[in-house]
C-alpha cells in the first residue's frame, strides 16, 4: 500500500510547479496576431489575457492596431502591452495604462528584423532561453530554405491579388526570404507596393508584363478564392500559397516554407 507522503507528494510538486510558472507568467496584452503568434511559440501563450479585433483568439479586444483602446486595455490590467511597428509611438503612449511595460516591435524588414523581434517579445514575456530559441530559428528558417531550391527562377510574390493586389520587393521579409529559397525577386521597387485600380500606376497587369517573371506567388488567405489568371500573361503559372504562412512574420515562416518546398516539387522545380 502507498503511504501518504507518496500519494501526495506528486500532486504536492505539481502544483508546487503550476504555481512558479503563473507566477511567472505576466498578463500580456498582444496587439497584432503576429505577436500572438510569437508568443505562442515561446509558450507564453497563455499568457495573453487581451488581443486586437484582428485576433481569432477568444479573448478581450483591445482595439485595432493602429487604434488601440485604451479603456479596454486598463480594464484588464495588463503588466505588458506589446504593440506592431505600425502603431505610432503616440498612440503607444497614451494608450498604454499606467504601470504597464509598453514594447513595440517590427519584424517586416527583414529576417534580421524577424528575430529581433522574436528577442524583444521574448524579452518582455520573461523567456528566460530567449537568445537560444531565436538562434535555433534562424538555423531553421536557413535550412528550410535551401531546401526549396528555387533554381533561380524569376518570381513575383503578390498578396491579396483579388482587387488591390500587394507586391513584396527589396528591403521586405520576404523578398529575402524568397531569395533565400533560390528564387530571383523581380519586383522593381522597395518594401511593400499596393497596386490600386484607381490610381495612375495601378495596373498591375500591365506592371507583370514589364518584370516578365516565370512564376507568380499569390499569398491567399482562409476566405479568398483563386486569384484573377486575368492579371498575368498566358503561360505565367499562379501558384498559391497559404497566406497567414508568410505574412506573420516569425515561426509561421517554418510553415510556409515547408509549403513553398512542397509546392515548387509538385510543379517539378
């Protein structure tokens, strides 16, 4: 028969164990679900007590990124807020509740910026491995990489090619990434460039024709259909991708790379 002390000792440690780590587990407020993603990959994912209406988790909304709510924030008593690049540091600032740690973070120039960012979410969430995740991330996005062999084929990376499509060139996460898998990016411009229909420069039809690329990348999200064939010139292949892969920047990368190798096999790269 088990003595006592061996019956509950075990329990005893595990909540011993459940407590240090709540403890240690600050309520983090994520701003945009690329941060979210982050910090789920840390394993600070239950952490997060509030995210943006961007969000498909199923907690509080704090606003939008560019417009977060700052009476929503205060509400939940964050110990950290953790905001996109692409919310102005005003905003930070006045949005931010008081006793509450304000970070913002990048992560769309490059993947320099990737796993900086990677760093500072972590730094912020109390990871204490922090350098060791982020050097072993960029050991695998690297391999993961070369195994696509792209053969240097000129591609164009387009998002949201519906309508008002989005062209990833030099100087973004991924035109480096792509170039990083063995492909030659031939977008002619820097960062990310909206084609609107209704504006002097926005036909994007007539722009593929000018960069004469093999392939085009259409980044879909979970709603969209197929893209408009209607936007390339016979003869140009449209391969999609699953686009919440690439445009969160961080470990979703790993997925989407995986899908790009995969995809360029079954085209016969």
């Amino acid at each position: 028969m088990n003595s006592p002390l061996k019956t509950w000792l075990p329990l005893a440690l595990a909540l011993l164990a459940n407590f240090a780590q709540a403890a240690d587990c600050p309520r983090i407020i994520s701003q945009s679900p690329y941060i979210s993603r982050a910090l789920d990959w840390l394993g600070r994912g239950d952490c997060i007590v509030g995210v943006s209406r961007y969000d498909r988790l199923p907690l509080a909304h704090t606003g939008g990124v560019k417009d977060p709510d700052a009476a929503a924030m205060a509400d939940l008593e964050p110990d950290v807020v953790i905001y996109s690049e692409w919310t102005a540091e005003a905003t930070v600032e006045s949005a931010t509740p008081p006793g509450a740690r304000a970070v913002r973070v990048g992560g769309f120039r490059g993947m320099a910026g990737v796993e900086a960012m990677l760093r500072e979410v972590g730094q912020a969430a109390g990871v204490a491995d922090i350098e060791r995740r982020v050097a072993q991330f960029s050991r695998d996005w690297r391999q993961a990489a070369a195994r696509v062999d792209g053969r240097q084929r000129r591609v164009l990376i387009l998002s949201a090619c519906g309508e008002a499509p989005y062209s990833f060139g030099r100087g973004s996460t991924l035109f480096e990434v792509f170039s990083a898998a063995g492909f030659d990016v031939v977008a002619d411009h820097e960062q990310i460039r909206n084609f609107n229909p209704r504006t002097p420069q926005g036909d994007v039809a007539a722009w593929i024709s000018e960069r004469r690329p093999d392939l085009l990348f259409a980044l879909q999200d979970h709603k969209a259909g197929s893209c408009n064939p209607a936007i390339a010139k016979p003869g140009i292949p449209i391969l999609p991708l699953t686009g919440e892969h690439f445009t969160h920047p961080g470990p979703e990368l790993l997925k989407g790379l995986e899908e790009l190798r995969r995809t360029m096999a079954e085209f016969g790269a």
